[in-house]
C-alpha cells in the first residue's frame, strides 16, 4: 500500500510501511487507526501518531509494568492510567499476586478498536480480574486514596487530554492513590527530541516521592526510538527490583541484568531527569 | 526544503527534515550528499543511506571508542576501520595515551567531503597523531599484524564494500593485527530489523575470541534507533572498563553507568548474540 510517517516537530519522521488500513473512525478525542504493516504486525495511531505496533509493543508494555510489579514485594491492586490498547492489563496479569486490575481509559473507543483489530494487545482485558473503568483518570485517581500498590501511567504525549497526566498536582494525587509501599511508573518521553518534557516531569516528580529514578528503553516506532520512563516510590528503590522474578518471566525485553542496565542512563539523558533520589 | 527518508528493507523509515543540500557528488565507491537540516545539524548520506546527524553522531562515535579504550590499561596504537567522517578519531584523540591512530577508509572522497561540510566531526583528522591511510581496511589489517592496541570497525552496511568487514576472516585478521592485550569493537546493526546480521557477526566472531560481548545504544538517525556493537578480546572483558575514566572523559554519552549498562541486553537482543564468553 504505502508509507505511513509520523513527522514530530517538523524535524524527524517515523515510517511504518502499511498494506492496508484496517480501520478508520473518529471518537469524542480523537481519530483512531489500525492499519496491517508490511513488516511490523498491526499498527494503531491516535490522530496519526504512533501507539504500538505488534513489532514493538513489547518493549514499552514490559518496561512500564514489570520493573515496578517485580519491585514491590507482592503486588494485588493494580491501576493503569490510561493503557487503553490494554498491552500493560496483558503485562500485569503475568503476576500471580495481583487480584485486580483496574484500566482508566478515557476513550472506551480505543478499547473497543483495540479488542477487535488487536487482540494479541487486548486479550487480557477480557479476564476477570481486571476491571474496564472509561472515565478522566485525572478525577479517578483524586477519588481513590490508598488503593493501590502499582500505578503504571501508560498516557499518550502532553498535548490535549494528556497534558494534565505530566504535571505535579497530577502525581501528588498518584502519591495519596498509592498503599503504603506503592510505585508509580509513567512513559516520559524522547530525551533526544522532548528534553523539555524530560526535564519537566521529573523537576515536577522529584518533590514528591523519596525514590525517583529515570530508565529507558529501545522502541523503534516512536520518536527517536529513545524511550525515558519515570519511577518513583516512597518506600521501593530500582536495587528493590527482584532480577530473578524478572528472569522468571520469561520475557521478551525485561531481565535480571535490565533491571539495573535500564537505570543506566547516558550522560545527557541523566542530566536532563537530575539526580537520582 | 523537504524530508529526506531512508527506507529500510521496505518495512521502516527514518525521516529527517532538510534545510538545503550542501553537497552532491559521485565518488568511485559511492554517492555522497551533506545536508542542512532543521533539526539535526548536518546531515551526511552515503547512497542515500544516513551514517550521521551532528544531533546524534556523538553517541555512535562514544560508544565505538571509549568503551574498548577504557577497557585497555594504556592504548597507545589505534586504528579504525573505514570510519572516513572522521568521528571516531576525534574521541580517540581524548586519551592521553594514544600515540597514532590510523584511519583506514577505502573512500577519500567521504573524507574530504566531511572536512570541508562537517569539520564539528571531521576536525581531529588534522591532528599530527591522525595517520590518513585510504586503502582497503580488509588488506591493510591482514598486512599489519600484532601492530594495534584497539581498532575500531566503523563500517557501513554489510553489502557493498563493507560486506566482508561483517565476516570470520577479517575478525580473524583483526586479531592478528592486535597486539597482546589488544581489544576490537565493531558496529553491529540493529537487533529489530537486521537480526540475521547481528546473529551472523557474532556466531561468526565468537569462536575466535576469548571475550566476546554485545552491547547496545541509543542512535535516532539508524533504523530502529537501537544499535548493537560488538566487543571482543583475548584479554580484555567488559568488567575491565574504568568507570572512572569514563567519568573523566565528561562526555555526553559514555559515563561509569553506561559501561555495565550498555551490556545489559533486552533478552530478544542477547538471544540473537549468543551468551558472552
């Protein structure tokens, strides 16, 4: 068919080479696609950027989930902001410990999408344990204090509804959401191409929580291929991740020997997210 | 002015956006064309195929040099392999112990042209410590034994010219050519979209080192964005990198973190190098 590009701030572009476009439509927020690729599996874009591909997807899902699940010493209630492809529920129901899950998406449309086109991301959303919530996770997380033990911010980019999901008053209600012992996980951005947003979050976060820790990983199809994650807890640190729970996962991207390369910042990306508290 | 994209296998795109093109020629190997770009700096292709932005050239050149000359107590004979931009003997020439370093490229032409377009990288090629060799690298390697205390390989793609520099002969002859406690690094490819090359070059090296390890960083402008590099020796393993120096080096890339964490491989990425010896 052709190529899709995702062009970022007028100075680079992503292309993914499609077959077909498998769906089309416009929700309340926002346009949603999926199209069959020629060599990345199904790819699915909100106003044409880039979500997940089922080349990649791994990576994001099991960097944002399991480094904070294989932290905490026993993890059962478990939040997802945002998420609504569902590829982290996938991730956090690899965990015999949790007994619920609960995805705050704001667009049900996304879930819906993702059921039908992707079900290899949004299998898991069909368990039982995992609760569909299709609301504002900014007024859900206010609502819930001392609920959960795992947070994973699973957001799309700073513009538009997700804005809020990147600022200080955001994350001190993530804090009082958290149980005592509880993790916040969140995506962070390009450190090559969003420093800014880099900068921002964890001058907002650092406040805030006693840990907070920058990591990244490898994903090709989103800007850069740079990938910044926040975590922070009061009580866990990154040296409080189980290496050997991670290896017994036996996962596609995370491992024991991750579990500290990924904290492993360069030289650059460290001085944007400052020090490590 | 335009995007520039290079396609890759027909599957994935990187695009990055142009200002004007600053030069265009022809030489006996390859086609060669520098760009202004808006976001990148200068841009450098070679058949249409990115080898460097002036954004992101810093963390390919770090990661090919400082770590093998930080593993080695005291480099003094340096050679690089193909590398004609001239950006690996710019970060050669920050260690004080470096006598000669001797950059091999089969093409004058990219030498000359990076000289003139691109001297942020290009610079350090006038240094009374830069030998310029325009040669065949596979025959100036077999012609030099035990003459080297690291070499650098800074190929292109394995097709074409660099074909040969991805196979068990020229590593052979790379080890002939180090000295005793010698040490090589080499570009290796992206594990996403070239893990038949990645596979490849380390099934093919492995035999012929003691110490074989891969390891990984962080390149925007290469497909994928994720790179993989190859360490090997007799001698020398990852543990013998002096995070110290590193530190000292203030780079923008390479740190004391970066030394371990580089060869922290996502689990597909170190299945596809085989286990490190």
């Amino acid at each position: 068919m052709t190529w899709f590009y995702e062009h970022y701030k007028g100075v680079s572009a992503v292309g993914v080479h499609t077959e077909k476009l498998l769906h089309e439509s416009s929700s309340k927020f926002q346009s949603i696609k999926v199209f069959e690729t020629t060599g990345h599996g199904r790819l699915l874009t909100l106003d044409d950027m880039v979500m997940l591909t089922e080349l990649d997807e791994f990576v994001y899902h099991e960097l944002l989930s399991h480094l904070a699940l294989c932290a905490h010493p026993s993890p059962a209630q478990v939040l997802v902001v945002g998420g609504g492809d569902g590829g982290c529920v996938r991730e956090v129901l690899k965990h015999p410990s949790v007994e619920r899950v609960v995805q705050c998406e704001i667009d049900e449309a996304v879930t819906r999408v993702c059921q039908e086109f992707i079900p290899s991301v949004a299998g898991g959303l069909a368990d039982p344990r995992c609760e569909l919530v299709f609301a504002d996770a900014v007024r859900y997380v206010r609502e819930h204090p001392a609920t959960f033990d795992v947070i994973l911010v699973d957001s799309t980019e700073p513009i538009g509804p997700a804005e809020a999901l990147f600022g200080a008053d955001f994350f001190g209600d993530i804090r009082r959401a958290l149980r005592p012992g509880g993790i916040v996980t969140a995506q962070a951005e390009s450190p090559f191409y969003a420093p800014e947003v880099v900068r921002g979050l964890f001058a907002a976060v650092r406040p805030l929580f006693r840990h907070v820790h920058p990591y990244m990983g490898f994903i090709p199809t989103y800007p850069s291929g740079a990938w910044t994650f926040l975590f922070a807890s009061d009580e866990a640190s990154p040296a409080d991740i189980r290496g050997e729970a991670l290896d017994a996962l036996d996962a596609r991207y995370v491992n024991a020997a991750v579990a500290t390369g990924a904290f492993a910042l360069p030289a650059f990306a460290r001085d944007l997210a400052g020090s490590p508290g």
